[in-house]
C-alpha cells in the first residue's frame, strides 16, 4: 500500500514507523529535514525523486511531494478491540453497508479528531480500508482502532452482552439526538445513505436516533452525520 501526502507519511512516522518499507520524497521538499530524520531512526530507505516521480508514483495525487511504501493495513480481531474499547472507555462505531472510500476515510478522520472511538465494519457489501480511504483519513488511521467482522449483527449482539448500549443513526422516526440521554458504554450504527440501517440490524438497536432538520427533503452526507453523532456522544460523554 501507499501513503500520500504530508499528514499521512508524519502520522505513521510517529505512531507505527515500523510498518514504513520505503520513503519517495520530492527533490526540494520544505519538511525533507524531519523526514530524513526519523527514517534514519528507524532504518527506513529514502529516496530523493523529482516532482514528475512522485507524480508517477502517485497517479497524479497531491501528494505534497511525499508518498511511503507501507505494510498492508492490519485489522484488529474484534474481541481484542472490545478489550481495548470497555478498558478506555470509548464508544463502537458499526458501519452497516458503506461502499464509498471517500466517506470512510472521512468518518475516521472525524472519529480521530474527536477521539474516543472504535470502527466496526462488515466483511461482506462494505469498503475496506484501501489507500484512498488512508489518504483521505490523513492520518486519522493511526488513532482509530478498526476491526472487520464477518456478521455485524453477531458482533453488535457480542457488544451488548458486554454492557453496550446500542444506537441507531436513523432518517425519521428516532428519538432527538440533542434531547435523548446517552447510556454508557454506547455503540452507534451507521447505515449506508442509500439503504440506512438493514432491517436485521436495526432490529437489534436498543434506541433509534436522529440529527433534526429543517428541509426533510434533504438528506446529509452520512460522513457529516457520522461526525455529528459523534460529537454529541462525545459532549454527553464528557458531562457524565
């Protein structure tokens, strides 16, 4: 896999530099002090190229003068990200059928900013974390643990008997997310913007919740949902 991009290739050099195979750095690069420097700590090969090879590289991406050979993403098994989730007290994440990189890489950006959260996402009818989903996370990847579950209603089952209460982000029909007290520890499920919630999922939600609007003609970006849900997740959090 690749990384493009100044924010992407400095996260990984700080969180997970071992997973790093190679550096292309663009002949004049303004930050190519820091970057040598931390390749050098951790014995990563870097390689001075013109603009015109790193624009190969990067299939005409901005790249910002940086790409990184890396490892292939690594997944967490979704009972070691249980462990981690209940022992720092974040909150789960499900995504339920969601096939756009450019969201996925959006929702973990959000979720790394915010902090306090876990991913969950479906082998089956979902992305999967590719290089455009981590170049768009701009890093968010290296502070948000993501697992991959074979059947999301098996695994949402396994969090509740954990303790977790389940929410849904729904259309219409669910309770005020702004008015409705959260129960902790929370799981949210996120459904594609074209289907919501499969019904088999949304069965098995303890509460359904939604973001008022006032043109119900329109429908938000589920990226720009997800980080609304979450924001106020993590404002009620806060207060507890």
């Amino acid at each position: 896999m690749r990384l493009y991009g100044k924010n992407p290739v400095f996260e990984r050099l700080k969180y997970n530099p071992r997973s790093i195979k190679k550096i292309y750095l663009q002949v004049g690069l303004s930050d190519a002090g820091y970057v040598y420097k931390k390749a050098k700590k951790w014995n990563i090969p870097i390689y001075a190229v013109p603009k015109t090879k790193i624009a190969k590289l990067a299939r005409n991406l901005n790249t910002q003068g940086l790409v990184a050979d890396v490892d292939a993403y690594e997944y967490l098994s979704y009972e070691d990200l249980l462990e981690q989730t209940l022992k720092k007290k974040h909150a789960l994440v499900f995504l339920d059928g969601l096939n756009d990189p450019q969201n996925l890489g959006a929702i973990i950006r959000s979720l790394a900013c915010l902090g306090g959260f876990s991913l969950v996402l479906p082998s089956h009818d979902s992305v999967n974390i590719t290089e455009s989903v981590l170049h768009v996370a701009c890093g968010g990847d290296n502070y948000v643990g993501i697992a991959k579950v074979a059947n999301l209603g098996q695994a949402i089952e396994q969090s509740k008997k954990k303790g977790f209460w389940i929410a849904g982000a729904v259309v219409k029909d669910g309770n005020n997310i702004f008015n409705e007290k959260l129960n902790f520890p929370l799981g949210i499920v996120i459904g594609s913007e074209q289907k919501g919630i499969r019904d088999a999922i949304r069965r098995r939600l303890d509460f359904p919740i939604t973001i008022p609007m006032s043109n119900h003609r329109l429908a938000m970006n589920v990226a720009h949902a997800t980080a609304i849900f979450c924001y106020e997740v993590i404002r009620q959090k806060s207060r507890a």
